[in-house]
C-alpha cells in the first residue's frame, strides 16, 4: 500500500432522497468516514480518512451511496474541452 497516497482521490456521493437512515453504511466503515446527523442520516465526516474501499456502498440496502475514485469516476475534460464531472449526477429514473 502506497503511504503517499492522495488521500483527496475519492469522493462520496450520498442521495439522501434514496436514503432511509438505517445507519449501515456509517457502522460498516472501517475508517470512520461516515456520521449520522440528528435525524440519523449519513454525512461525509471526514472525507481525508476514506481508504476506497466501497464498504459503505455494497452494504446499503438502498443503492443511496456511490463511491467515485477520481482516477476512474472523473472524467477532467471531454471532447470539446469543457470540464465535465460526474460526481453529483442524478440517479436516473
């Protein structure tokens, strides 16, 4: 494991309209990331902590968390040179 890792490399997308507020995604993580507010909902605590490793995403029974690793859920420009950023799109449907 590289010690010199870029520890701002992912990003965390959490869709509270999705969200139930059970809790699993912040017990599961093993670098304490994730925080419930007061109404249990789950936060980015402390974003410099994640360690990628997609707990949070494959234990939530509510598909409300996506994990992106910039190197592969960034795209820094298209075709026509504008920026685009798939962090924050909205799931479909």
């Amino acid at each position: 494991m590289n010690a010199r890792r870029d520890k701002r490399a992912t990003t965390i997308d959490i869709y509270k309209a999705w969200c139930k507020a059970c809790g699993i995604c912040a017990a599961f993580c093993p670098a304490g990331v994730l925080a419930r507010d007061e109404a249990g909902y789950p936060y980015v605590k402390s974003p410099e902590k994640c360690i990628s490793c997609g707990w949070c995403e494959l234990r939530c029974p509510d598909f409300a968390i996506t994990v992106h690793k910039k190197d592969k859920g960034f795209k820094d420009i298209d075709e026509e040179g504008e920026k685009e950023k798939l962090q924050g799109t909205p799931p479909p449907g």
